[in-house]
C-alpha cells in the first residue's frame, strides 16, 4: 500500500511537462476500459484525471462563454475573449469543484465543510486560477449570500423552478469519489440531493446531479460510456424514491438514446437538464478526450460549463494521459489543482469501508 502511495505522489507532483502525452485512448476489454499503455484500470489515476477534466473543459470554454453556435470554432486553448482572461484559465465550475473535492474527508461529508469553501472562495477568491473571481452564477451567488448570512446549507439553495440552472452540477462531480463506496441507491441520492441543495435544491437540479453521479461512478468502475450509459438507463427504472414527474424532464436520456440525437437537437444553455444531455451527448459520440471537450465547447452558449461538465466524464474515463499534454501545460493552478487530486486520491485509497454523510 505505501508503494503505491509513493508511485501516485510521484505521479502527481510530477510537473505536467513530464507526463508522456498518450496520443492512443484507452482499450475497451469486453466492458472495461483499460490504458492503453499500463495494462491498468484507471483507478489510482482518478483524481487527477476527473479535476483535470473538468478545468482543461473550463478553460477551453472560457474565452467564448455565451457566444452563440457556429460563430466560432474553438480547436485548442485560447485567451482572451468573454473574460479577457490569459490561456489556460479556468472559471467558478472548477474552483467550486476543487472546493468541493478539498472539504471531502475519508469518512465524512459535511455540508458545512463544503459551505465554508464555497464563501471561501466567493469572499476571499480561494481556488481561483489567478486570484480572482470573474465569473458567477446569480443562483450560486445568492445561495453562498445566505450562507454568509447564517443560513443553514440545506436550506440555501433556491428550490424554485426558475433555480434550475446548471451550478450544481458543474461542480458535483468529486463527490463520486466519496460515494463509490456506498451500494444503496438512496443513501448516495440522499447525500447527492444535500450537496446540491447548498446551491440548487429543486428536484430536477437533484435528479441531474444523482444521474450525473451515477454515470461517473460507472466510468470510475471500468464500464466503458456505451455500457455504463445502459446499466444506468436499466437502474432509473425501478428508483422509486424518485418522482415520476421529475423523471420525465429526463426522458431523453433515459428512455430514448441520447446518442442518436443530431446535434441540432442538443441545447446548449445553462439550463440544467440541457447541460447534462449536451455533456453525456458529446462523451457518447467521441472517442477521446480531445473530441468530447471541443464538441462540447463548440455548442456555444454556455461553453465553459458544458466543457467543465463534459471533461469530468471524459477525463475519468481517458485518464490524465488522455489529456492533451499541451492542455495540460498550458492551465493555470496546476499545482493547486495536484495538490487537491493528491489528498482526494489519499483519501480514496484509505477508506476501507463505506462512507456515511457528516451533518
Ligand atoms: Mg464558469
């Protein structure tokens, strides 16, 4: 155990420019996926992997945030643009992912851990690519507002239908990480539903989140997208402890096939429910990193979310060496973002038995 440890700091404080770029994806063995070049399950690079997806699909996105489709083409990391920020710079989806990744604990899931980095970052600019924060969310904004204000974090989150829009599920995505573990469906939607609740706690910005989850937890086991997206399809047919009428805004990807949707049929907007089909739409329809991404940034509208949310699946099922080397280099907050992929990663390989949630 303490050999693989040390091999996995190793990894992941090696500087970027050292990671061999792995031009060839993972093989598909039967249902699992397996790296092309270890002969490994993707596992110990996890992490990493699913944090470096997520920014490197943000900061594609970035410079053309709320440009409308086929007005621009975006092949690789650009500056400037929307937010005027450098290359390489990513938005609140990640800080608010790496602020959710940094309050996991092996055994514990505390709302209030997780409330106090969000503030932590809106007030003090914590786990921000440049020490700035340029981009928010109305709802998220007024959520960590409430939260300043002493609002209990399971009551700060809007629950109206106009507060569906997609801040929750943009940064939920460590949190598989905490519920692997976890076999009940309904103890992992239990504490899925209070961690989207701090932002968003209507039932569909629930619901998006719990099948987001459930599809990362599928990718992180080995299944391949074809195959997790099928056993997912299978189990949200008999969630009873979901409501009907909530489960019809996902009709689309559960009971129909995303993937044969064109691309004209995708929507692109912050609307929760559109992001999550964009995103599971441009994973399934590629077959690598590089493609899923700039499929997703290039919907336009927006970009950076659906890149941010595109990426988590992408870079947990490719893994880090799936990642554009020259991506990888060019993002800013490397280290911080390491440093965060090493403690989850830590975190993840001492934990010898299910996790139950904190307060
Ligand atoms: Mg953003």
């Amino acid at each position: 155990m303490e050999e693989k440890r040390q091999e996995l700091a190793d990894e992941l404080f090696t500087s970027s420019g050292s990671l061999p770029d792995a031009s060839a994806p993972c093989q598909i063995n039967g249902d699992m996926l397996i790296h092309a070049g270890t002969g490994c399950a993707p596992e110990d690079d996890a992490p990493l992997a699913l944090l470096l997806g997520v920014a490197v699909g943000d900061a594609l996105g970035v410079p053309v945030e709320f440009r409308a489709r086929g007005t621009f083409h975006v092949t690789g990391m650009q500056g400037y643009g929307t937010h005027n920020q450098p290359p390489g710079t990513w938005s609140d989806d990640t800080s608010l992912t790496l602020a959710l990744a940094d309050a996991l604990l092996p055994d514990q899931c505390s709302m209030e851990r997780i409330a106090a980095g969000f503030r932590n970052w809106y007030f003090h600019a914590a786990y921000t690519a440049h020490g700035k924060v340029f981009d928010v969310g109305n709802a998220t904004a007024r959520a960590i507002r409430r939260l300043q204000e002493g609002c209990a974090p399971e009551k700060a989150g809007g629950s109206e239908e106009q507060d569906n829009g997609n801040g929750s599920l943009m940064r939920i995505a460590p949190l598989v990480f905490f519920l692997s573990g976890t076999d009940d469906p309904r103890t992992r939607f239990s504490l899925v539903r209070k961690v989207s609740s701090i932002t968003h706690a209507h039932s569909w910005s629930v619901a998006a989140c719990f099948l987001y989850i459930e599809l990362l937890d599928k990718i992180l086991k080995g299944r391949s997208g074809a195959a997790g997206y099928e056993e997912l399809k299978e189990e949200f047919r008999h969630h009873s402890f979901l409501h009907p009428a909530t489960l019809a805004r996902f009709d689309r990807l559960l009971k129909g096939d995303i993937r044969r949707l064109a691309e004209r049929d995708i929507r692109s907007s912050g609307f929760v429910v559109d992001t999550l089909e964009a995103a599971v739409w441009c994973f399934l329809t590629t077959d690598n990193y590089r493609d899923a991404v700039l499929k997703a940034v290039n919907l336009g509208e927006d970009t950076d979310t659906t890149g941010a949310v595109t990426g988590a699946l992408a870079g947990l099922a490719y893994g880090t060496r799936g990642i554009p080397g020259v991506w990888r280099r060019q993002l800013a907050g490397i280290e911080e973002i390491r440093r965060i992929a090493l403690g989850l990663s830590r975190k993840a390989v001492c934990r010898e038995h299910p996790a139950t949630p904190g307060d």
